[in-house]
C-alpha cells in the first residue's frame, strides 16, 4: 500500500489533526478512529486521491463536525442496540 516515507508522511498528517481536535476540545476524537473514518469513509466517497500529498491534505482539512456527523451516522445504520455500542458517556 504505501512505502515507509509515505506511511510516515500520513501518520504524522493524522497526529497533528488529532493534537488539533484535543487542542481545540474535541478530546474524544482517537487516532484509530480517525484513521477509520478516513478509510472507511471519506476515501470511499473520493475513488481518485492518488498521492501521498493530496491525502495529507485531506487528513489536515478534516473538520469535527464532520468526524462527528460519520459518527452520527454510524450510529444510525448499526444493528447492535446502543447499550451494546462503545461507552459515549465522555460525549455528554
């Protein structure tokens, strides 16, 4: 998938979004999360983000409100019963 200079160049990308998100409040916001909702999502939506450069672009470009509407969303389409979900009580 990517090579070494490549995967460093996105993971740092995804660390200084998330230092943001924290710096900013949004404290629930994890990495792994992130990088799922990137994958899972945004770059589905997006078939062409051919370039390590245009990938950090988008990572630094991410806004809460729209981790926090995937979230929504996600929450939304699950089968599993709230009480079943991961614990949202830091949300509140």
């Amino acid at each position: 998938m990517f090579k070494p200079l490549e995967r460093f160049i996105i993971n740092q990308a995804y660390k200084t979004k998330i230092k943001e998100f924290h710096s900013t409040g949004y404290q629930a916001i994890g990495l792994e999360e992130l990088k799922k909702y990137c994958s899972d999502y945004r770059w589905q939506k997006k078939k062409n983000l051919p370039t390590v450069k245009e990938k950090r672009m988008d990572i630094l470009s991410i806004r809460p409100n729209e981790f926090f509407d995937y979230q929504q969303l996600k929450i939304q389409t699950t089968t599993q019963k709230f009480q079943e979900l991961e614990d949202f009580s830091d949300l509140f």
